[in-house]
C-alpha cells in the first residue's frame, strides 16, 4: 500500500498508509519519483492564514469577521510539486501514456492520482527544474510586477526557493547587478552561485551597502520574498527615491520593524502587491495579453531554454523513508535548508 507524509503542526511528521481508486476517465495516476514542500506555504498553512481567522469578501474584496469560529488544527498532508511516471489512464485520456514522464501539483506521497489537464509533460526538465516551476512561476510574475529593464539594479531579499528564482530571473530580464540579501549562510551562497551579491542583514545595514554599490543611488527595484517586517523596511530604505518596492508574500504578521515614519516617505517608493492569481480574481497586471496560464508556461521554458535552474535550490535532497526528519528540518533547523527535494525508490534522481 502506497504512503503518503503527513505533519501534526509542524512539530511531527509521519507517514500514513492510504488507497487510490481506479482513474476516473480522465484522471491520471503517476508513480511519483521526485517531490518537494514550498516551505513557506506550508509554514503559512501550519500556523493558520488569515482564511482560516477572517471571511473573505469576494465582491468587497475585504476580510470580514469570521462568524464561525475556525476548526481545530487537524493533521495536514504536506507538498507542493510532484514529478514521476504515468503508471495508468482513465478511459479517455489524450495527453499521456503509461511510462511518460509528467509534473504537477501534488501531495508528498507515493502515488499521486489527478485530472490529465493538472499534469504537464517532463520533456528535458530535471527533476530539481520540475519542482521549482512552482516558485519560479511566483518569482516570474514578482519580476514583470516590478517592470524589471535591460541595466537595473534590483535587490532581492530573502532567498529561499522563491528569492533565488527572483535572483536568477532578474538578470534573465536585464538586471546589471542583482544584490541578494538573507540571515542565512546557505541561502547566501546559493545566490552567489547563480552571479548575485550576498548579503547578511544580521552582520552588516543591507540597505546602506546597497546604497554604497550602487554609487550612492540605490536599488531600481527591491522584491521581498521573506514575509519579514525587518526585510520589507530594509527593501524601502534600500531603492532609489521613488523606485519600487516588490512584496511578494503573505505578511508580515508582525510589523514591529517596519517603520512608515522614516524612509517611507522620503524615498516616495511605489509598493506592488504581487502574487497574480486566478484564485483570488487577481489577474496579471498585463491581462488579457498575460494570463496565468501563460506565465507559468513562460516560466518552464526558462527552465527548458537553460535560463534558469532548479540546481542548487533543492537543498538538501534526501530519500522519501528520510522524510519525517528532512521535513522537520523546515521548522527547527531552516538555517540547514533551502527546498528540500525527496526522491521516491526507483527515481532517476540520485542521493
């Protein structure tokens, strides 16, 4: 019987035995070989969203009081991105055959079963690539929100999966110099890697060497992945007057750090909520010559173009039996992590 990961708040992580019943007619099952969390999402799921404590307003497009209390944290299945092999189609299948390779939005398990219309096919992606199409989606739309050009210079701050694709994407569009700024030693040296300047916030002011590298100027563009109040008012300090500043996650929660009454309105930045996302209503800022859809296939042909990498994102990458304590990594040691990938027995991939 296959296994599927679960997690009981962030504190356990076990494996649960489940069943898949046969395709419906146009329901794919895929032997999942390779597959990885969004560790933010997952931490932002865990802890309770604001969906969870407020009623979302469609029409109003405001969050109202909740008129039912939220129900207690149950134990929650964990994943983002699976890839692997067709193993068997429903009836009516057109897209694929048994033995291609497919990714897709999946739970971290064994064996994932889908509509046909939620896969996409392999082709030349690596599976690292494949998992990565996910943030690298959400970091493609954050740079096209930020109106990146040919000569600018961008700082990206914080730099898990999100924050490198940003990095990589940001010189894909013509940024000159790309500075990348994140507590974490691991994180830092993964964008170096991939060309951009680390920073370490903890150790130096991130907005003045900004500031001092680009002759006193500052950031074109700032886009901020990490949620941290601290790093969003860092991002102000750090751009040029009335550049912009890119926010990308949900929060922060807490604002202790951000101070509106100092840089905010002296360098008079413009502020660009991103995540474009069908979901919400929110279409891409460029609709209807830019639609979701067509962003997450400009994205993967990055990946297929050799433009971008899922290398050196997925870190570390660990076997699915090792997966409790990979997983619980995300929350009590993220100093060890960036995207952690989990290869499933029989996967091309090897530890």
């Amino acid at each position: 019987m296959p296994r599927e990961i679960l997690t009981r708040g962030g504190r356990e992580f076990f494996f649960r035995d489940y069943s898949l019943p046969d395709p419906a007619p146009r329901e794919v099952r895929v032997r999942v070989t390779f597959a990885a969390p969004k560790h933010g999402t997952e931490r932002h799921t865990i802890t309770g969203s604001a969906f969870e404590h407020r009623r979302w307003d469609p029409e109003l497009r405001l969050f109202l009081p909740q008129e039912h209390p939220p129900a207690a944290a149950a134990d929650r299945e964990m994943g983002n991105i699976v890839a692997g092999v067709v193993t068997a189609t429903g009836v009516e299948v057109e897209r694929f055959r048994i033995g291609d390779r497919v990714f897709g939005y999946g739970r971290i398990r064994e064996e994932h079963q889908t509509a046909e219309d939620r896969l996409y096919p392999m082709e030349n992606l690596t599976a690292e690539d494949a998992v990565c199409t996910d943030p690298a989606h959400v970091a493609f739309v954050a740079i096209r929100d930020g109106n990146i050009r040919v000569g600018d210079r961008v700082a990206v701050f914080g730099l898990g999966a999100i924050g490198l694709m940003a990095v990589q994407i940001a010189r894909v569009g013509g940024a000159r110099k790309v500075f990348a700024v994140d507590p974490l030693a691991i994180r830092r040296a993964a964008a170096a890697r991939l060309g951009a300047i680390p920073l370490d916030p903890s150790s130096v002011d991130a907005a003045f060497e900004i500031k001092q590298g680009t002759d006193r100027k500052g950031a074109d563009v700032a886009v901020e992945t990490s949620g941290s109040s601290a790093a969003l008012h860092a991002a102000i300090r750090c751009i040029q007057q009335c550049g912009t500043v890119v926010h990308v996650p949900w929060g922060p929660a807490d604002c202790s750090q951000l101070h509106l009454d100092q840089e905010w309105h002296l360098n008079r930045p413009t502020l660009v909520g991103s995540q474009a996302w069908s979901g919400w209503g929110n279409p891409d800022r460029d609709h209807p010559l830019w639609t979701h859809e067509r962003a997450f296939q400009a994205t993967v042909e990055l990946f297929t173009a050799g433009l971008i990498t899922g290398r050196g994102v997925v870190e570390p990458i660990v076997l699915f039996d090792e997966a409790p304590a990979a997983l619980s990594r995300i929350f009590s040691a993220p100093e060890t992590t960036i995207k952690v990938g989990l290869v499933f027995p029989d996967g091309e991939h090897r530890v």
